[in-house]
C-alpha cells in the first residue's frame, strides 16, 4: 500500500492512544483513570478526524495503515 498523507496530528494522536494503552497495560498501572480517561478523549479525537472524510480517508485499511505507521515498529511488515 502507497503511504497515506496523514495530518501530522492524526499521527501523533494515534502514537499518544498507543503510548497511553501501554502505560495501562504495565502492572498495578498508576492513575488508571486519568489514563482511561485519556484513552477515551484520543480515542474520539481520532475517530471523528477530518481526515477520515477524505478520498484517501475512506478506505478501512486506511485505519489500519494508521496504527501500523503509528505503533512505532511493534508491528512486523507482511510480505
């Protein structure tokens, strides 16, 4: 797949979601509501970004590449 033009902020919403859900996933995690919290709001934030209204936006794999390009290498490329 050719690499989306994802606004910058997108980008960095989905790597701070990401950041979050492993701050959350640690043992006995600290301040487990404000994380959730935080979860929740960049969740919204990103589900209801302009982007998503766009040509290039409309595609689900376009959620998908997303995460991908987001979560920082955690995923392995297939092919």
């Amino acid at each position: 797949m050719d690499r989306l033009p994802f606004p910058d902020d997108l980008i960095r919403a989905q790597q701070q979601w990401h950041d979050t859900y492993r701050a959350l996933t640690v043992p006995r995690p600290r301040r487990t509501a404000e994380l959730r919290r935080r979860l929740l709001l960049l969740s919204v934030r990103i589900y209801w970004h302009p982007f998503w209204s766009t040509p290039d936006g409309w595609s689900p794999a376009a959620r998908v590449e997303l995460r991908r390009l987001s979560a920082g290498g955690r995923w392995a490329d297939a092919a």
